[in-house]
C-alpha cells in the first residue's frame, strides 16, 4: 500500500498490530504483534514476544510476562499467520510440534530439558513460506538453533541442514535457496547456500 503502514503496539495482557491510513487517519487494530510481512502485504508471520522477552530480552517485548514461562514446549506458542485483512489466524506450527520432529543433532538432553522459542521469521519472496530459528536453552546463557521452513497453508515443514546446532543470520536469496551461517562436517562454520526450502 502506499498509504498504510503497520506496526507493533500493547493490547490488553498482550502485543497487537496496528494498521493506520496514513491519508484518512483511520486505524485497525490486529490481534497479534507481527514479525515479518509477505512481500504482497497480504500476511503476516507472528511468535509470541513475550516468550522471545523470556529467553533473550531484548529480542522480545518487555512489559507482559510469558504465561507459559514455566513450560519447556507449550502448544499454545508458535509460528503463526496472520491474515491483514480480516485479522484471523492460523498456528502453522507451535513448540509442542516442533520438539516431535526429529532432531538429529549432539545436544539430546538439552533438548529434551531445555526451554524452547522461536526466533527470526522471514516470508519467502514470492509469499508462500516463512524460514524461522527453533531455539532451545543448553546452559544459562547458551542455546542451539535448528532452521526451518513451513508453507504459509501449514503445509510442509522443512528442517534445513539437520545434524547442525548453530545456525544464525540468513537471507531468502530467492524462494528456492537461502543463506545461512551455520555448520557443516565439510567446513565447519561458513555462510553456506541451502536449497530445497
């Protein structure tokens, strides 16, 4: 649009989005914060902010605690999508699923201990994925990171570079291939391009 913008407020006991006209003045409040937007401007991909707050502040939102702070993998948080012009939402997949997937890496007891949240979503270029980090707490101030991507239907989950507990800073390089840095048993840690998303 060329006359709306969106951004992330406080609601009540949780984060909202607000789409404001820029021409008429008029506003629309969604019922979630978002994370990214899809290039068309149709979607939105959300998490939940307090749970980002609750494991790495700074990242998140302050201001509303994490209800589900003593739970290691709720249902109840997850990727989610948020359709801007009727405000409904989909969960394309929550933490309680996450952790049923396969994992395939070193850190098995943290992982079957450790507080999981999701980190950094990012629509696909042509609008039909978002890649997002699944993160969970190793130690106090440490955690490993597996990559995925699920189709905006929910269709579709897909792990990137499985085996791999360190993943950070990726780009769509367009709707088929990503950059990450990550590690690989070829070369250690390098940006590495990642196809079949």
């Amino acid at each position: 649009s060329d006359r709306k913008v969106i951004f992330n407020d406080r609601g009540e006991g949780h984060f909202v989005s607000k789409v404001v006209d820029i021409v008429s003045g008029k506003s629309e409040t969604l019922p979630h914060a978002i994370y990214s937007l899809s290039p068309q401007g149709k979607y939105a991909v959300a998490t939940d902010f307090r749970r980002i707050n609750d494991t790495r502040p700074g990242y998140g939102y302050a201001g509303f605690a994490d209800p589900w702070g003593d739970q290691t993998a709720p249902a109840e948080v997850g990727i989610q999508r948020l359709d801007l012009e009727t405000g409904e939402t989909k969960m394309l997949v929550s933490l309680a699923d996450i952790i049923d997937h396969p994992y395939a890496g070193t850190r098995k007891e943290a992982f079957a201990k450790g507080k999981h949240w999701f980190n950094h979503l990012l629509v696909s270029p042509d609008g039909k994925r978002t890649i997002f980090l699944h993160r969970w707490r190793t130690e106090p101030n440490r955690w490993a990171t597996r990559i995925f991507t699920i189709g905006l239907d929910g269709s579709g989950l897909r792990e990137l570079n499985p085996g791999a507990d360190m993943v950070s800073h990726f780009i769509w390089r367009d709707s088929d291939h990503i950059l990450a840095w990550t590690t690989h048993p070829s070369e250690g840690g390098a940006f590495y391009l990642l196809g079949e998303v």
